[in-house]
C-alpha cells in the first residue's frame, strides 16, 4: 500500500468537503496506523470489514480506546466519501 496516495486521497476529500486542518491531522495519525497495519497489502480495496475490525480492535489494545474511535471515523470516512 502507498501511504502517499492515501494521504493525498484524504487531503483531497477533507479539502473538498471544507473540514478543518484538526479534522485533517486526526484522519492523517489514524491512517498512518491503518498503513503501518496493513502495509503489505497491495491496495486498500484488498482489504475486508473483518480485517478492519481486527484493525480497530489492536488499536483499541496497542493506544487507547479514543484512537481507536478516531481510527473507525477516519477510516470510514475515507472508505465512504
């Protein structure tokens, strides 16, 4: 997977949609977990709702439990838009 096009994916849609740069920042700390996580997948689209939830759950483990909320909205937020 390549974090830069993720990162410029999600600078793109949160521009787009007018979110503040603290909306931007928490997406960017999130997604770089979800990265590091899922590094050696090829492409997100490889990546299935079960693996998500493992995802979610060992940040929930490994951080805390609000990264793991921020971790869900992020992740959401650049499947959907």
């Amino acid at each position: 997977m390549n974090p830069n096009r993720v990162f410029r994916d999600l600078e793109t849609k949160i521009s787009a949609l007018g979110l503040s740069k603290q909306t931007y920042c928490s997406y960017v700390s999130a997604m770089r977990l979800f990265c590091v996580y899922f590094g050696k997948k090829e492409h997100p689209t490889h990546i299935n709702s079960k693996e998500i939830e493992q995802f979610i759950v060992w940040v929930k483990e490994n951080h805390s439990v609000s990264q793991a909320r921020q971790a869900y909205w992020a992740i959401r937020f650049w499947f959907t838009k």
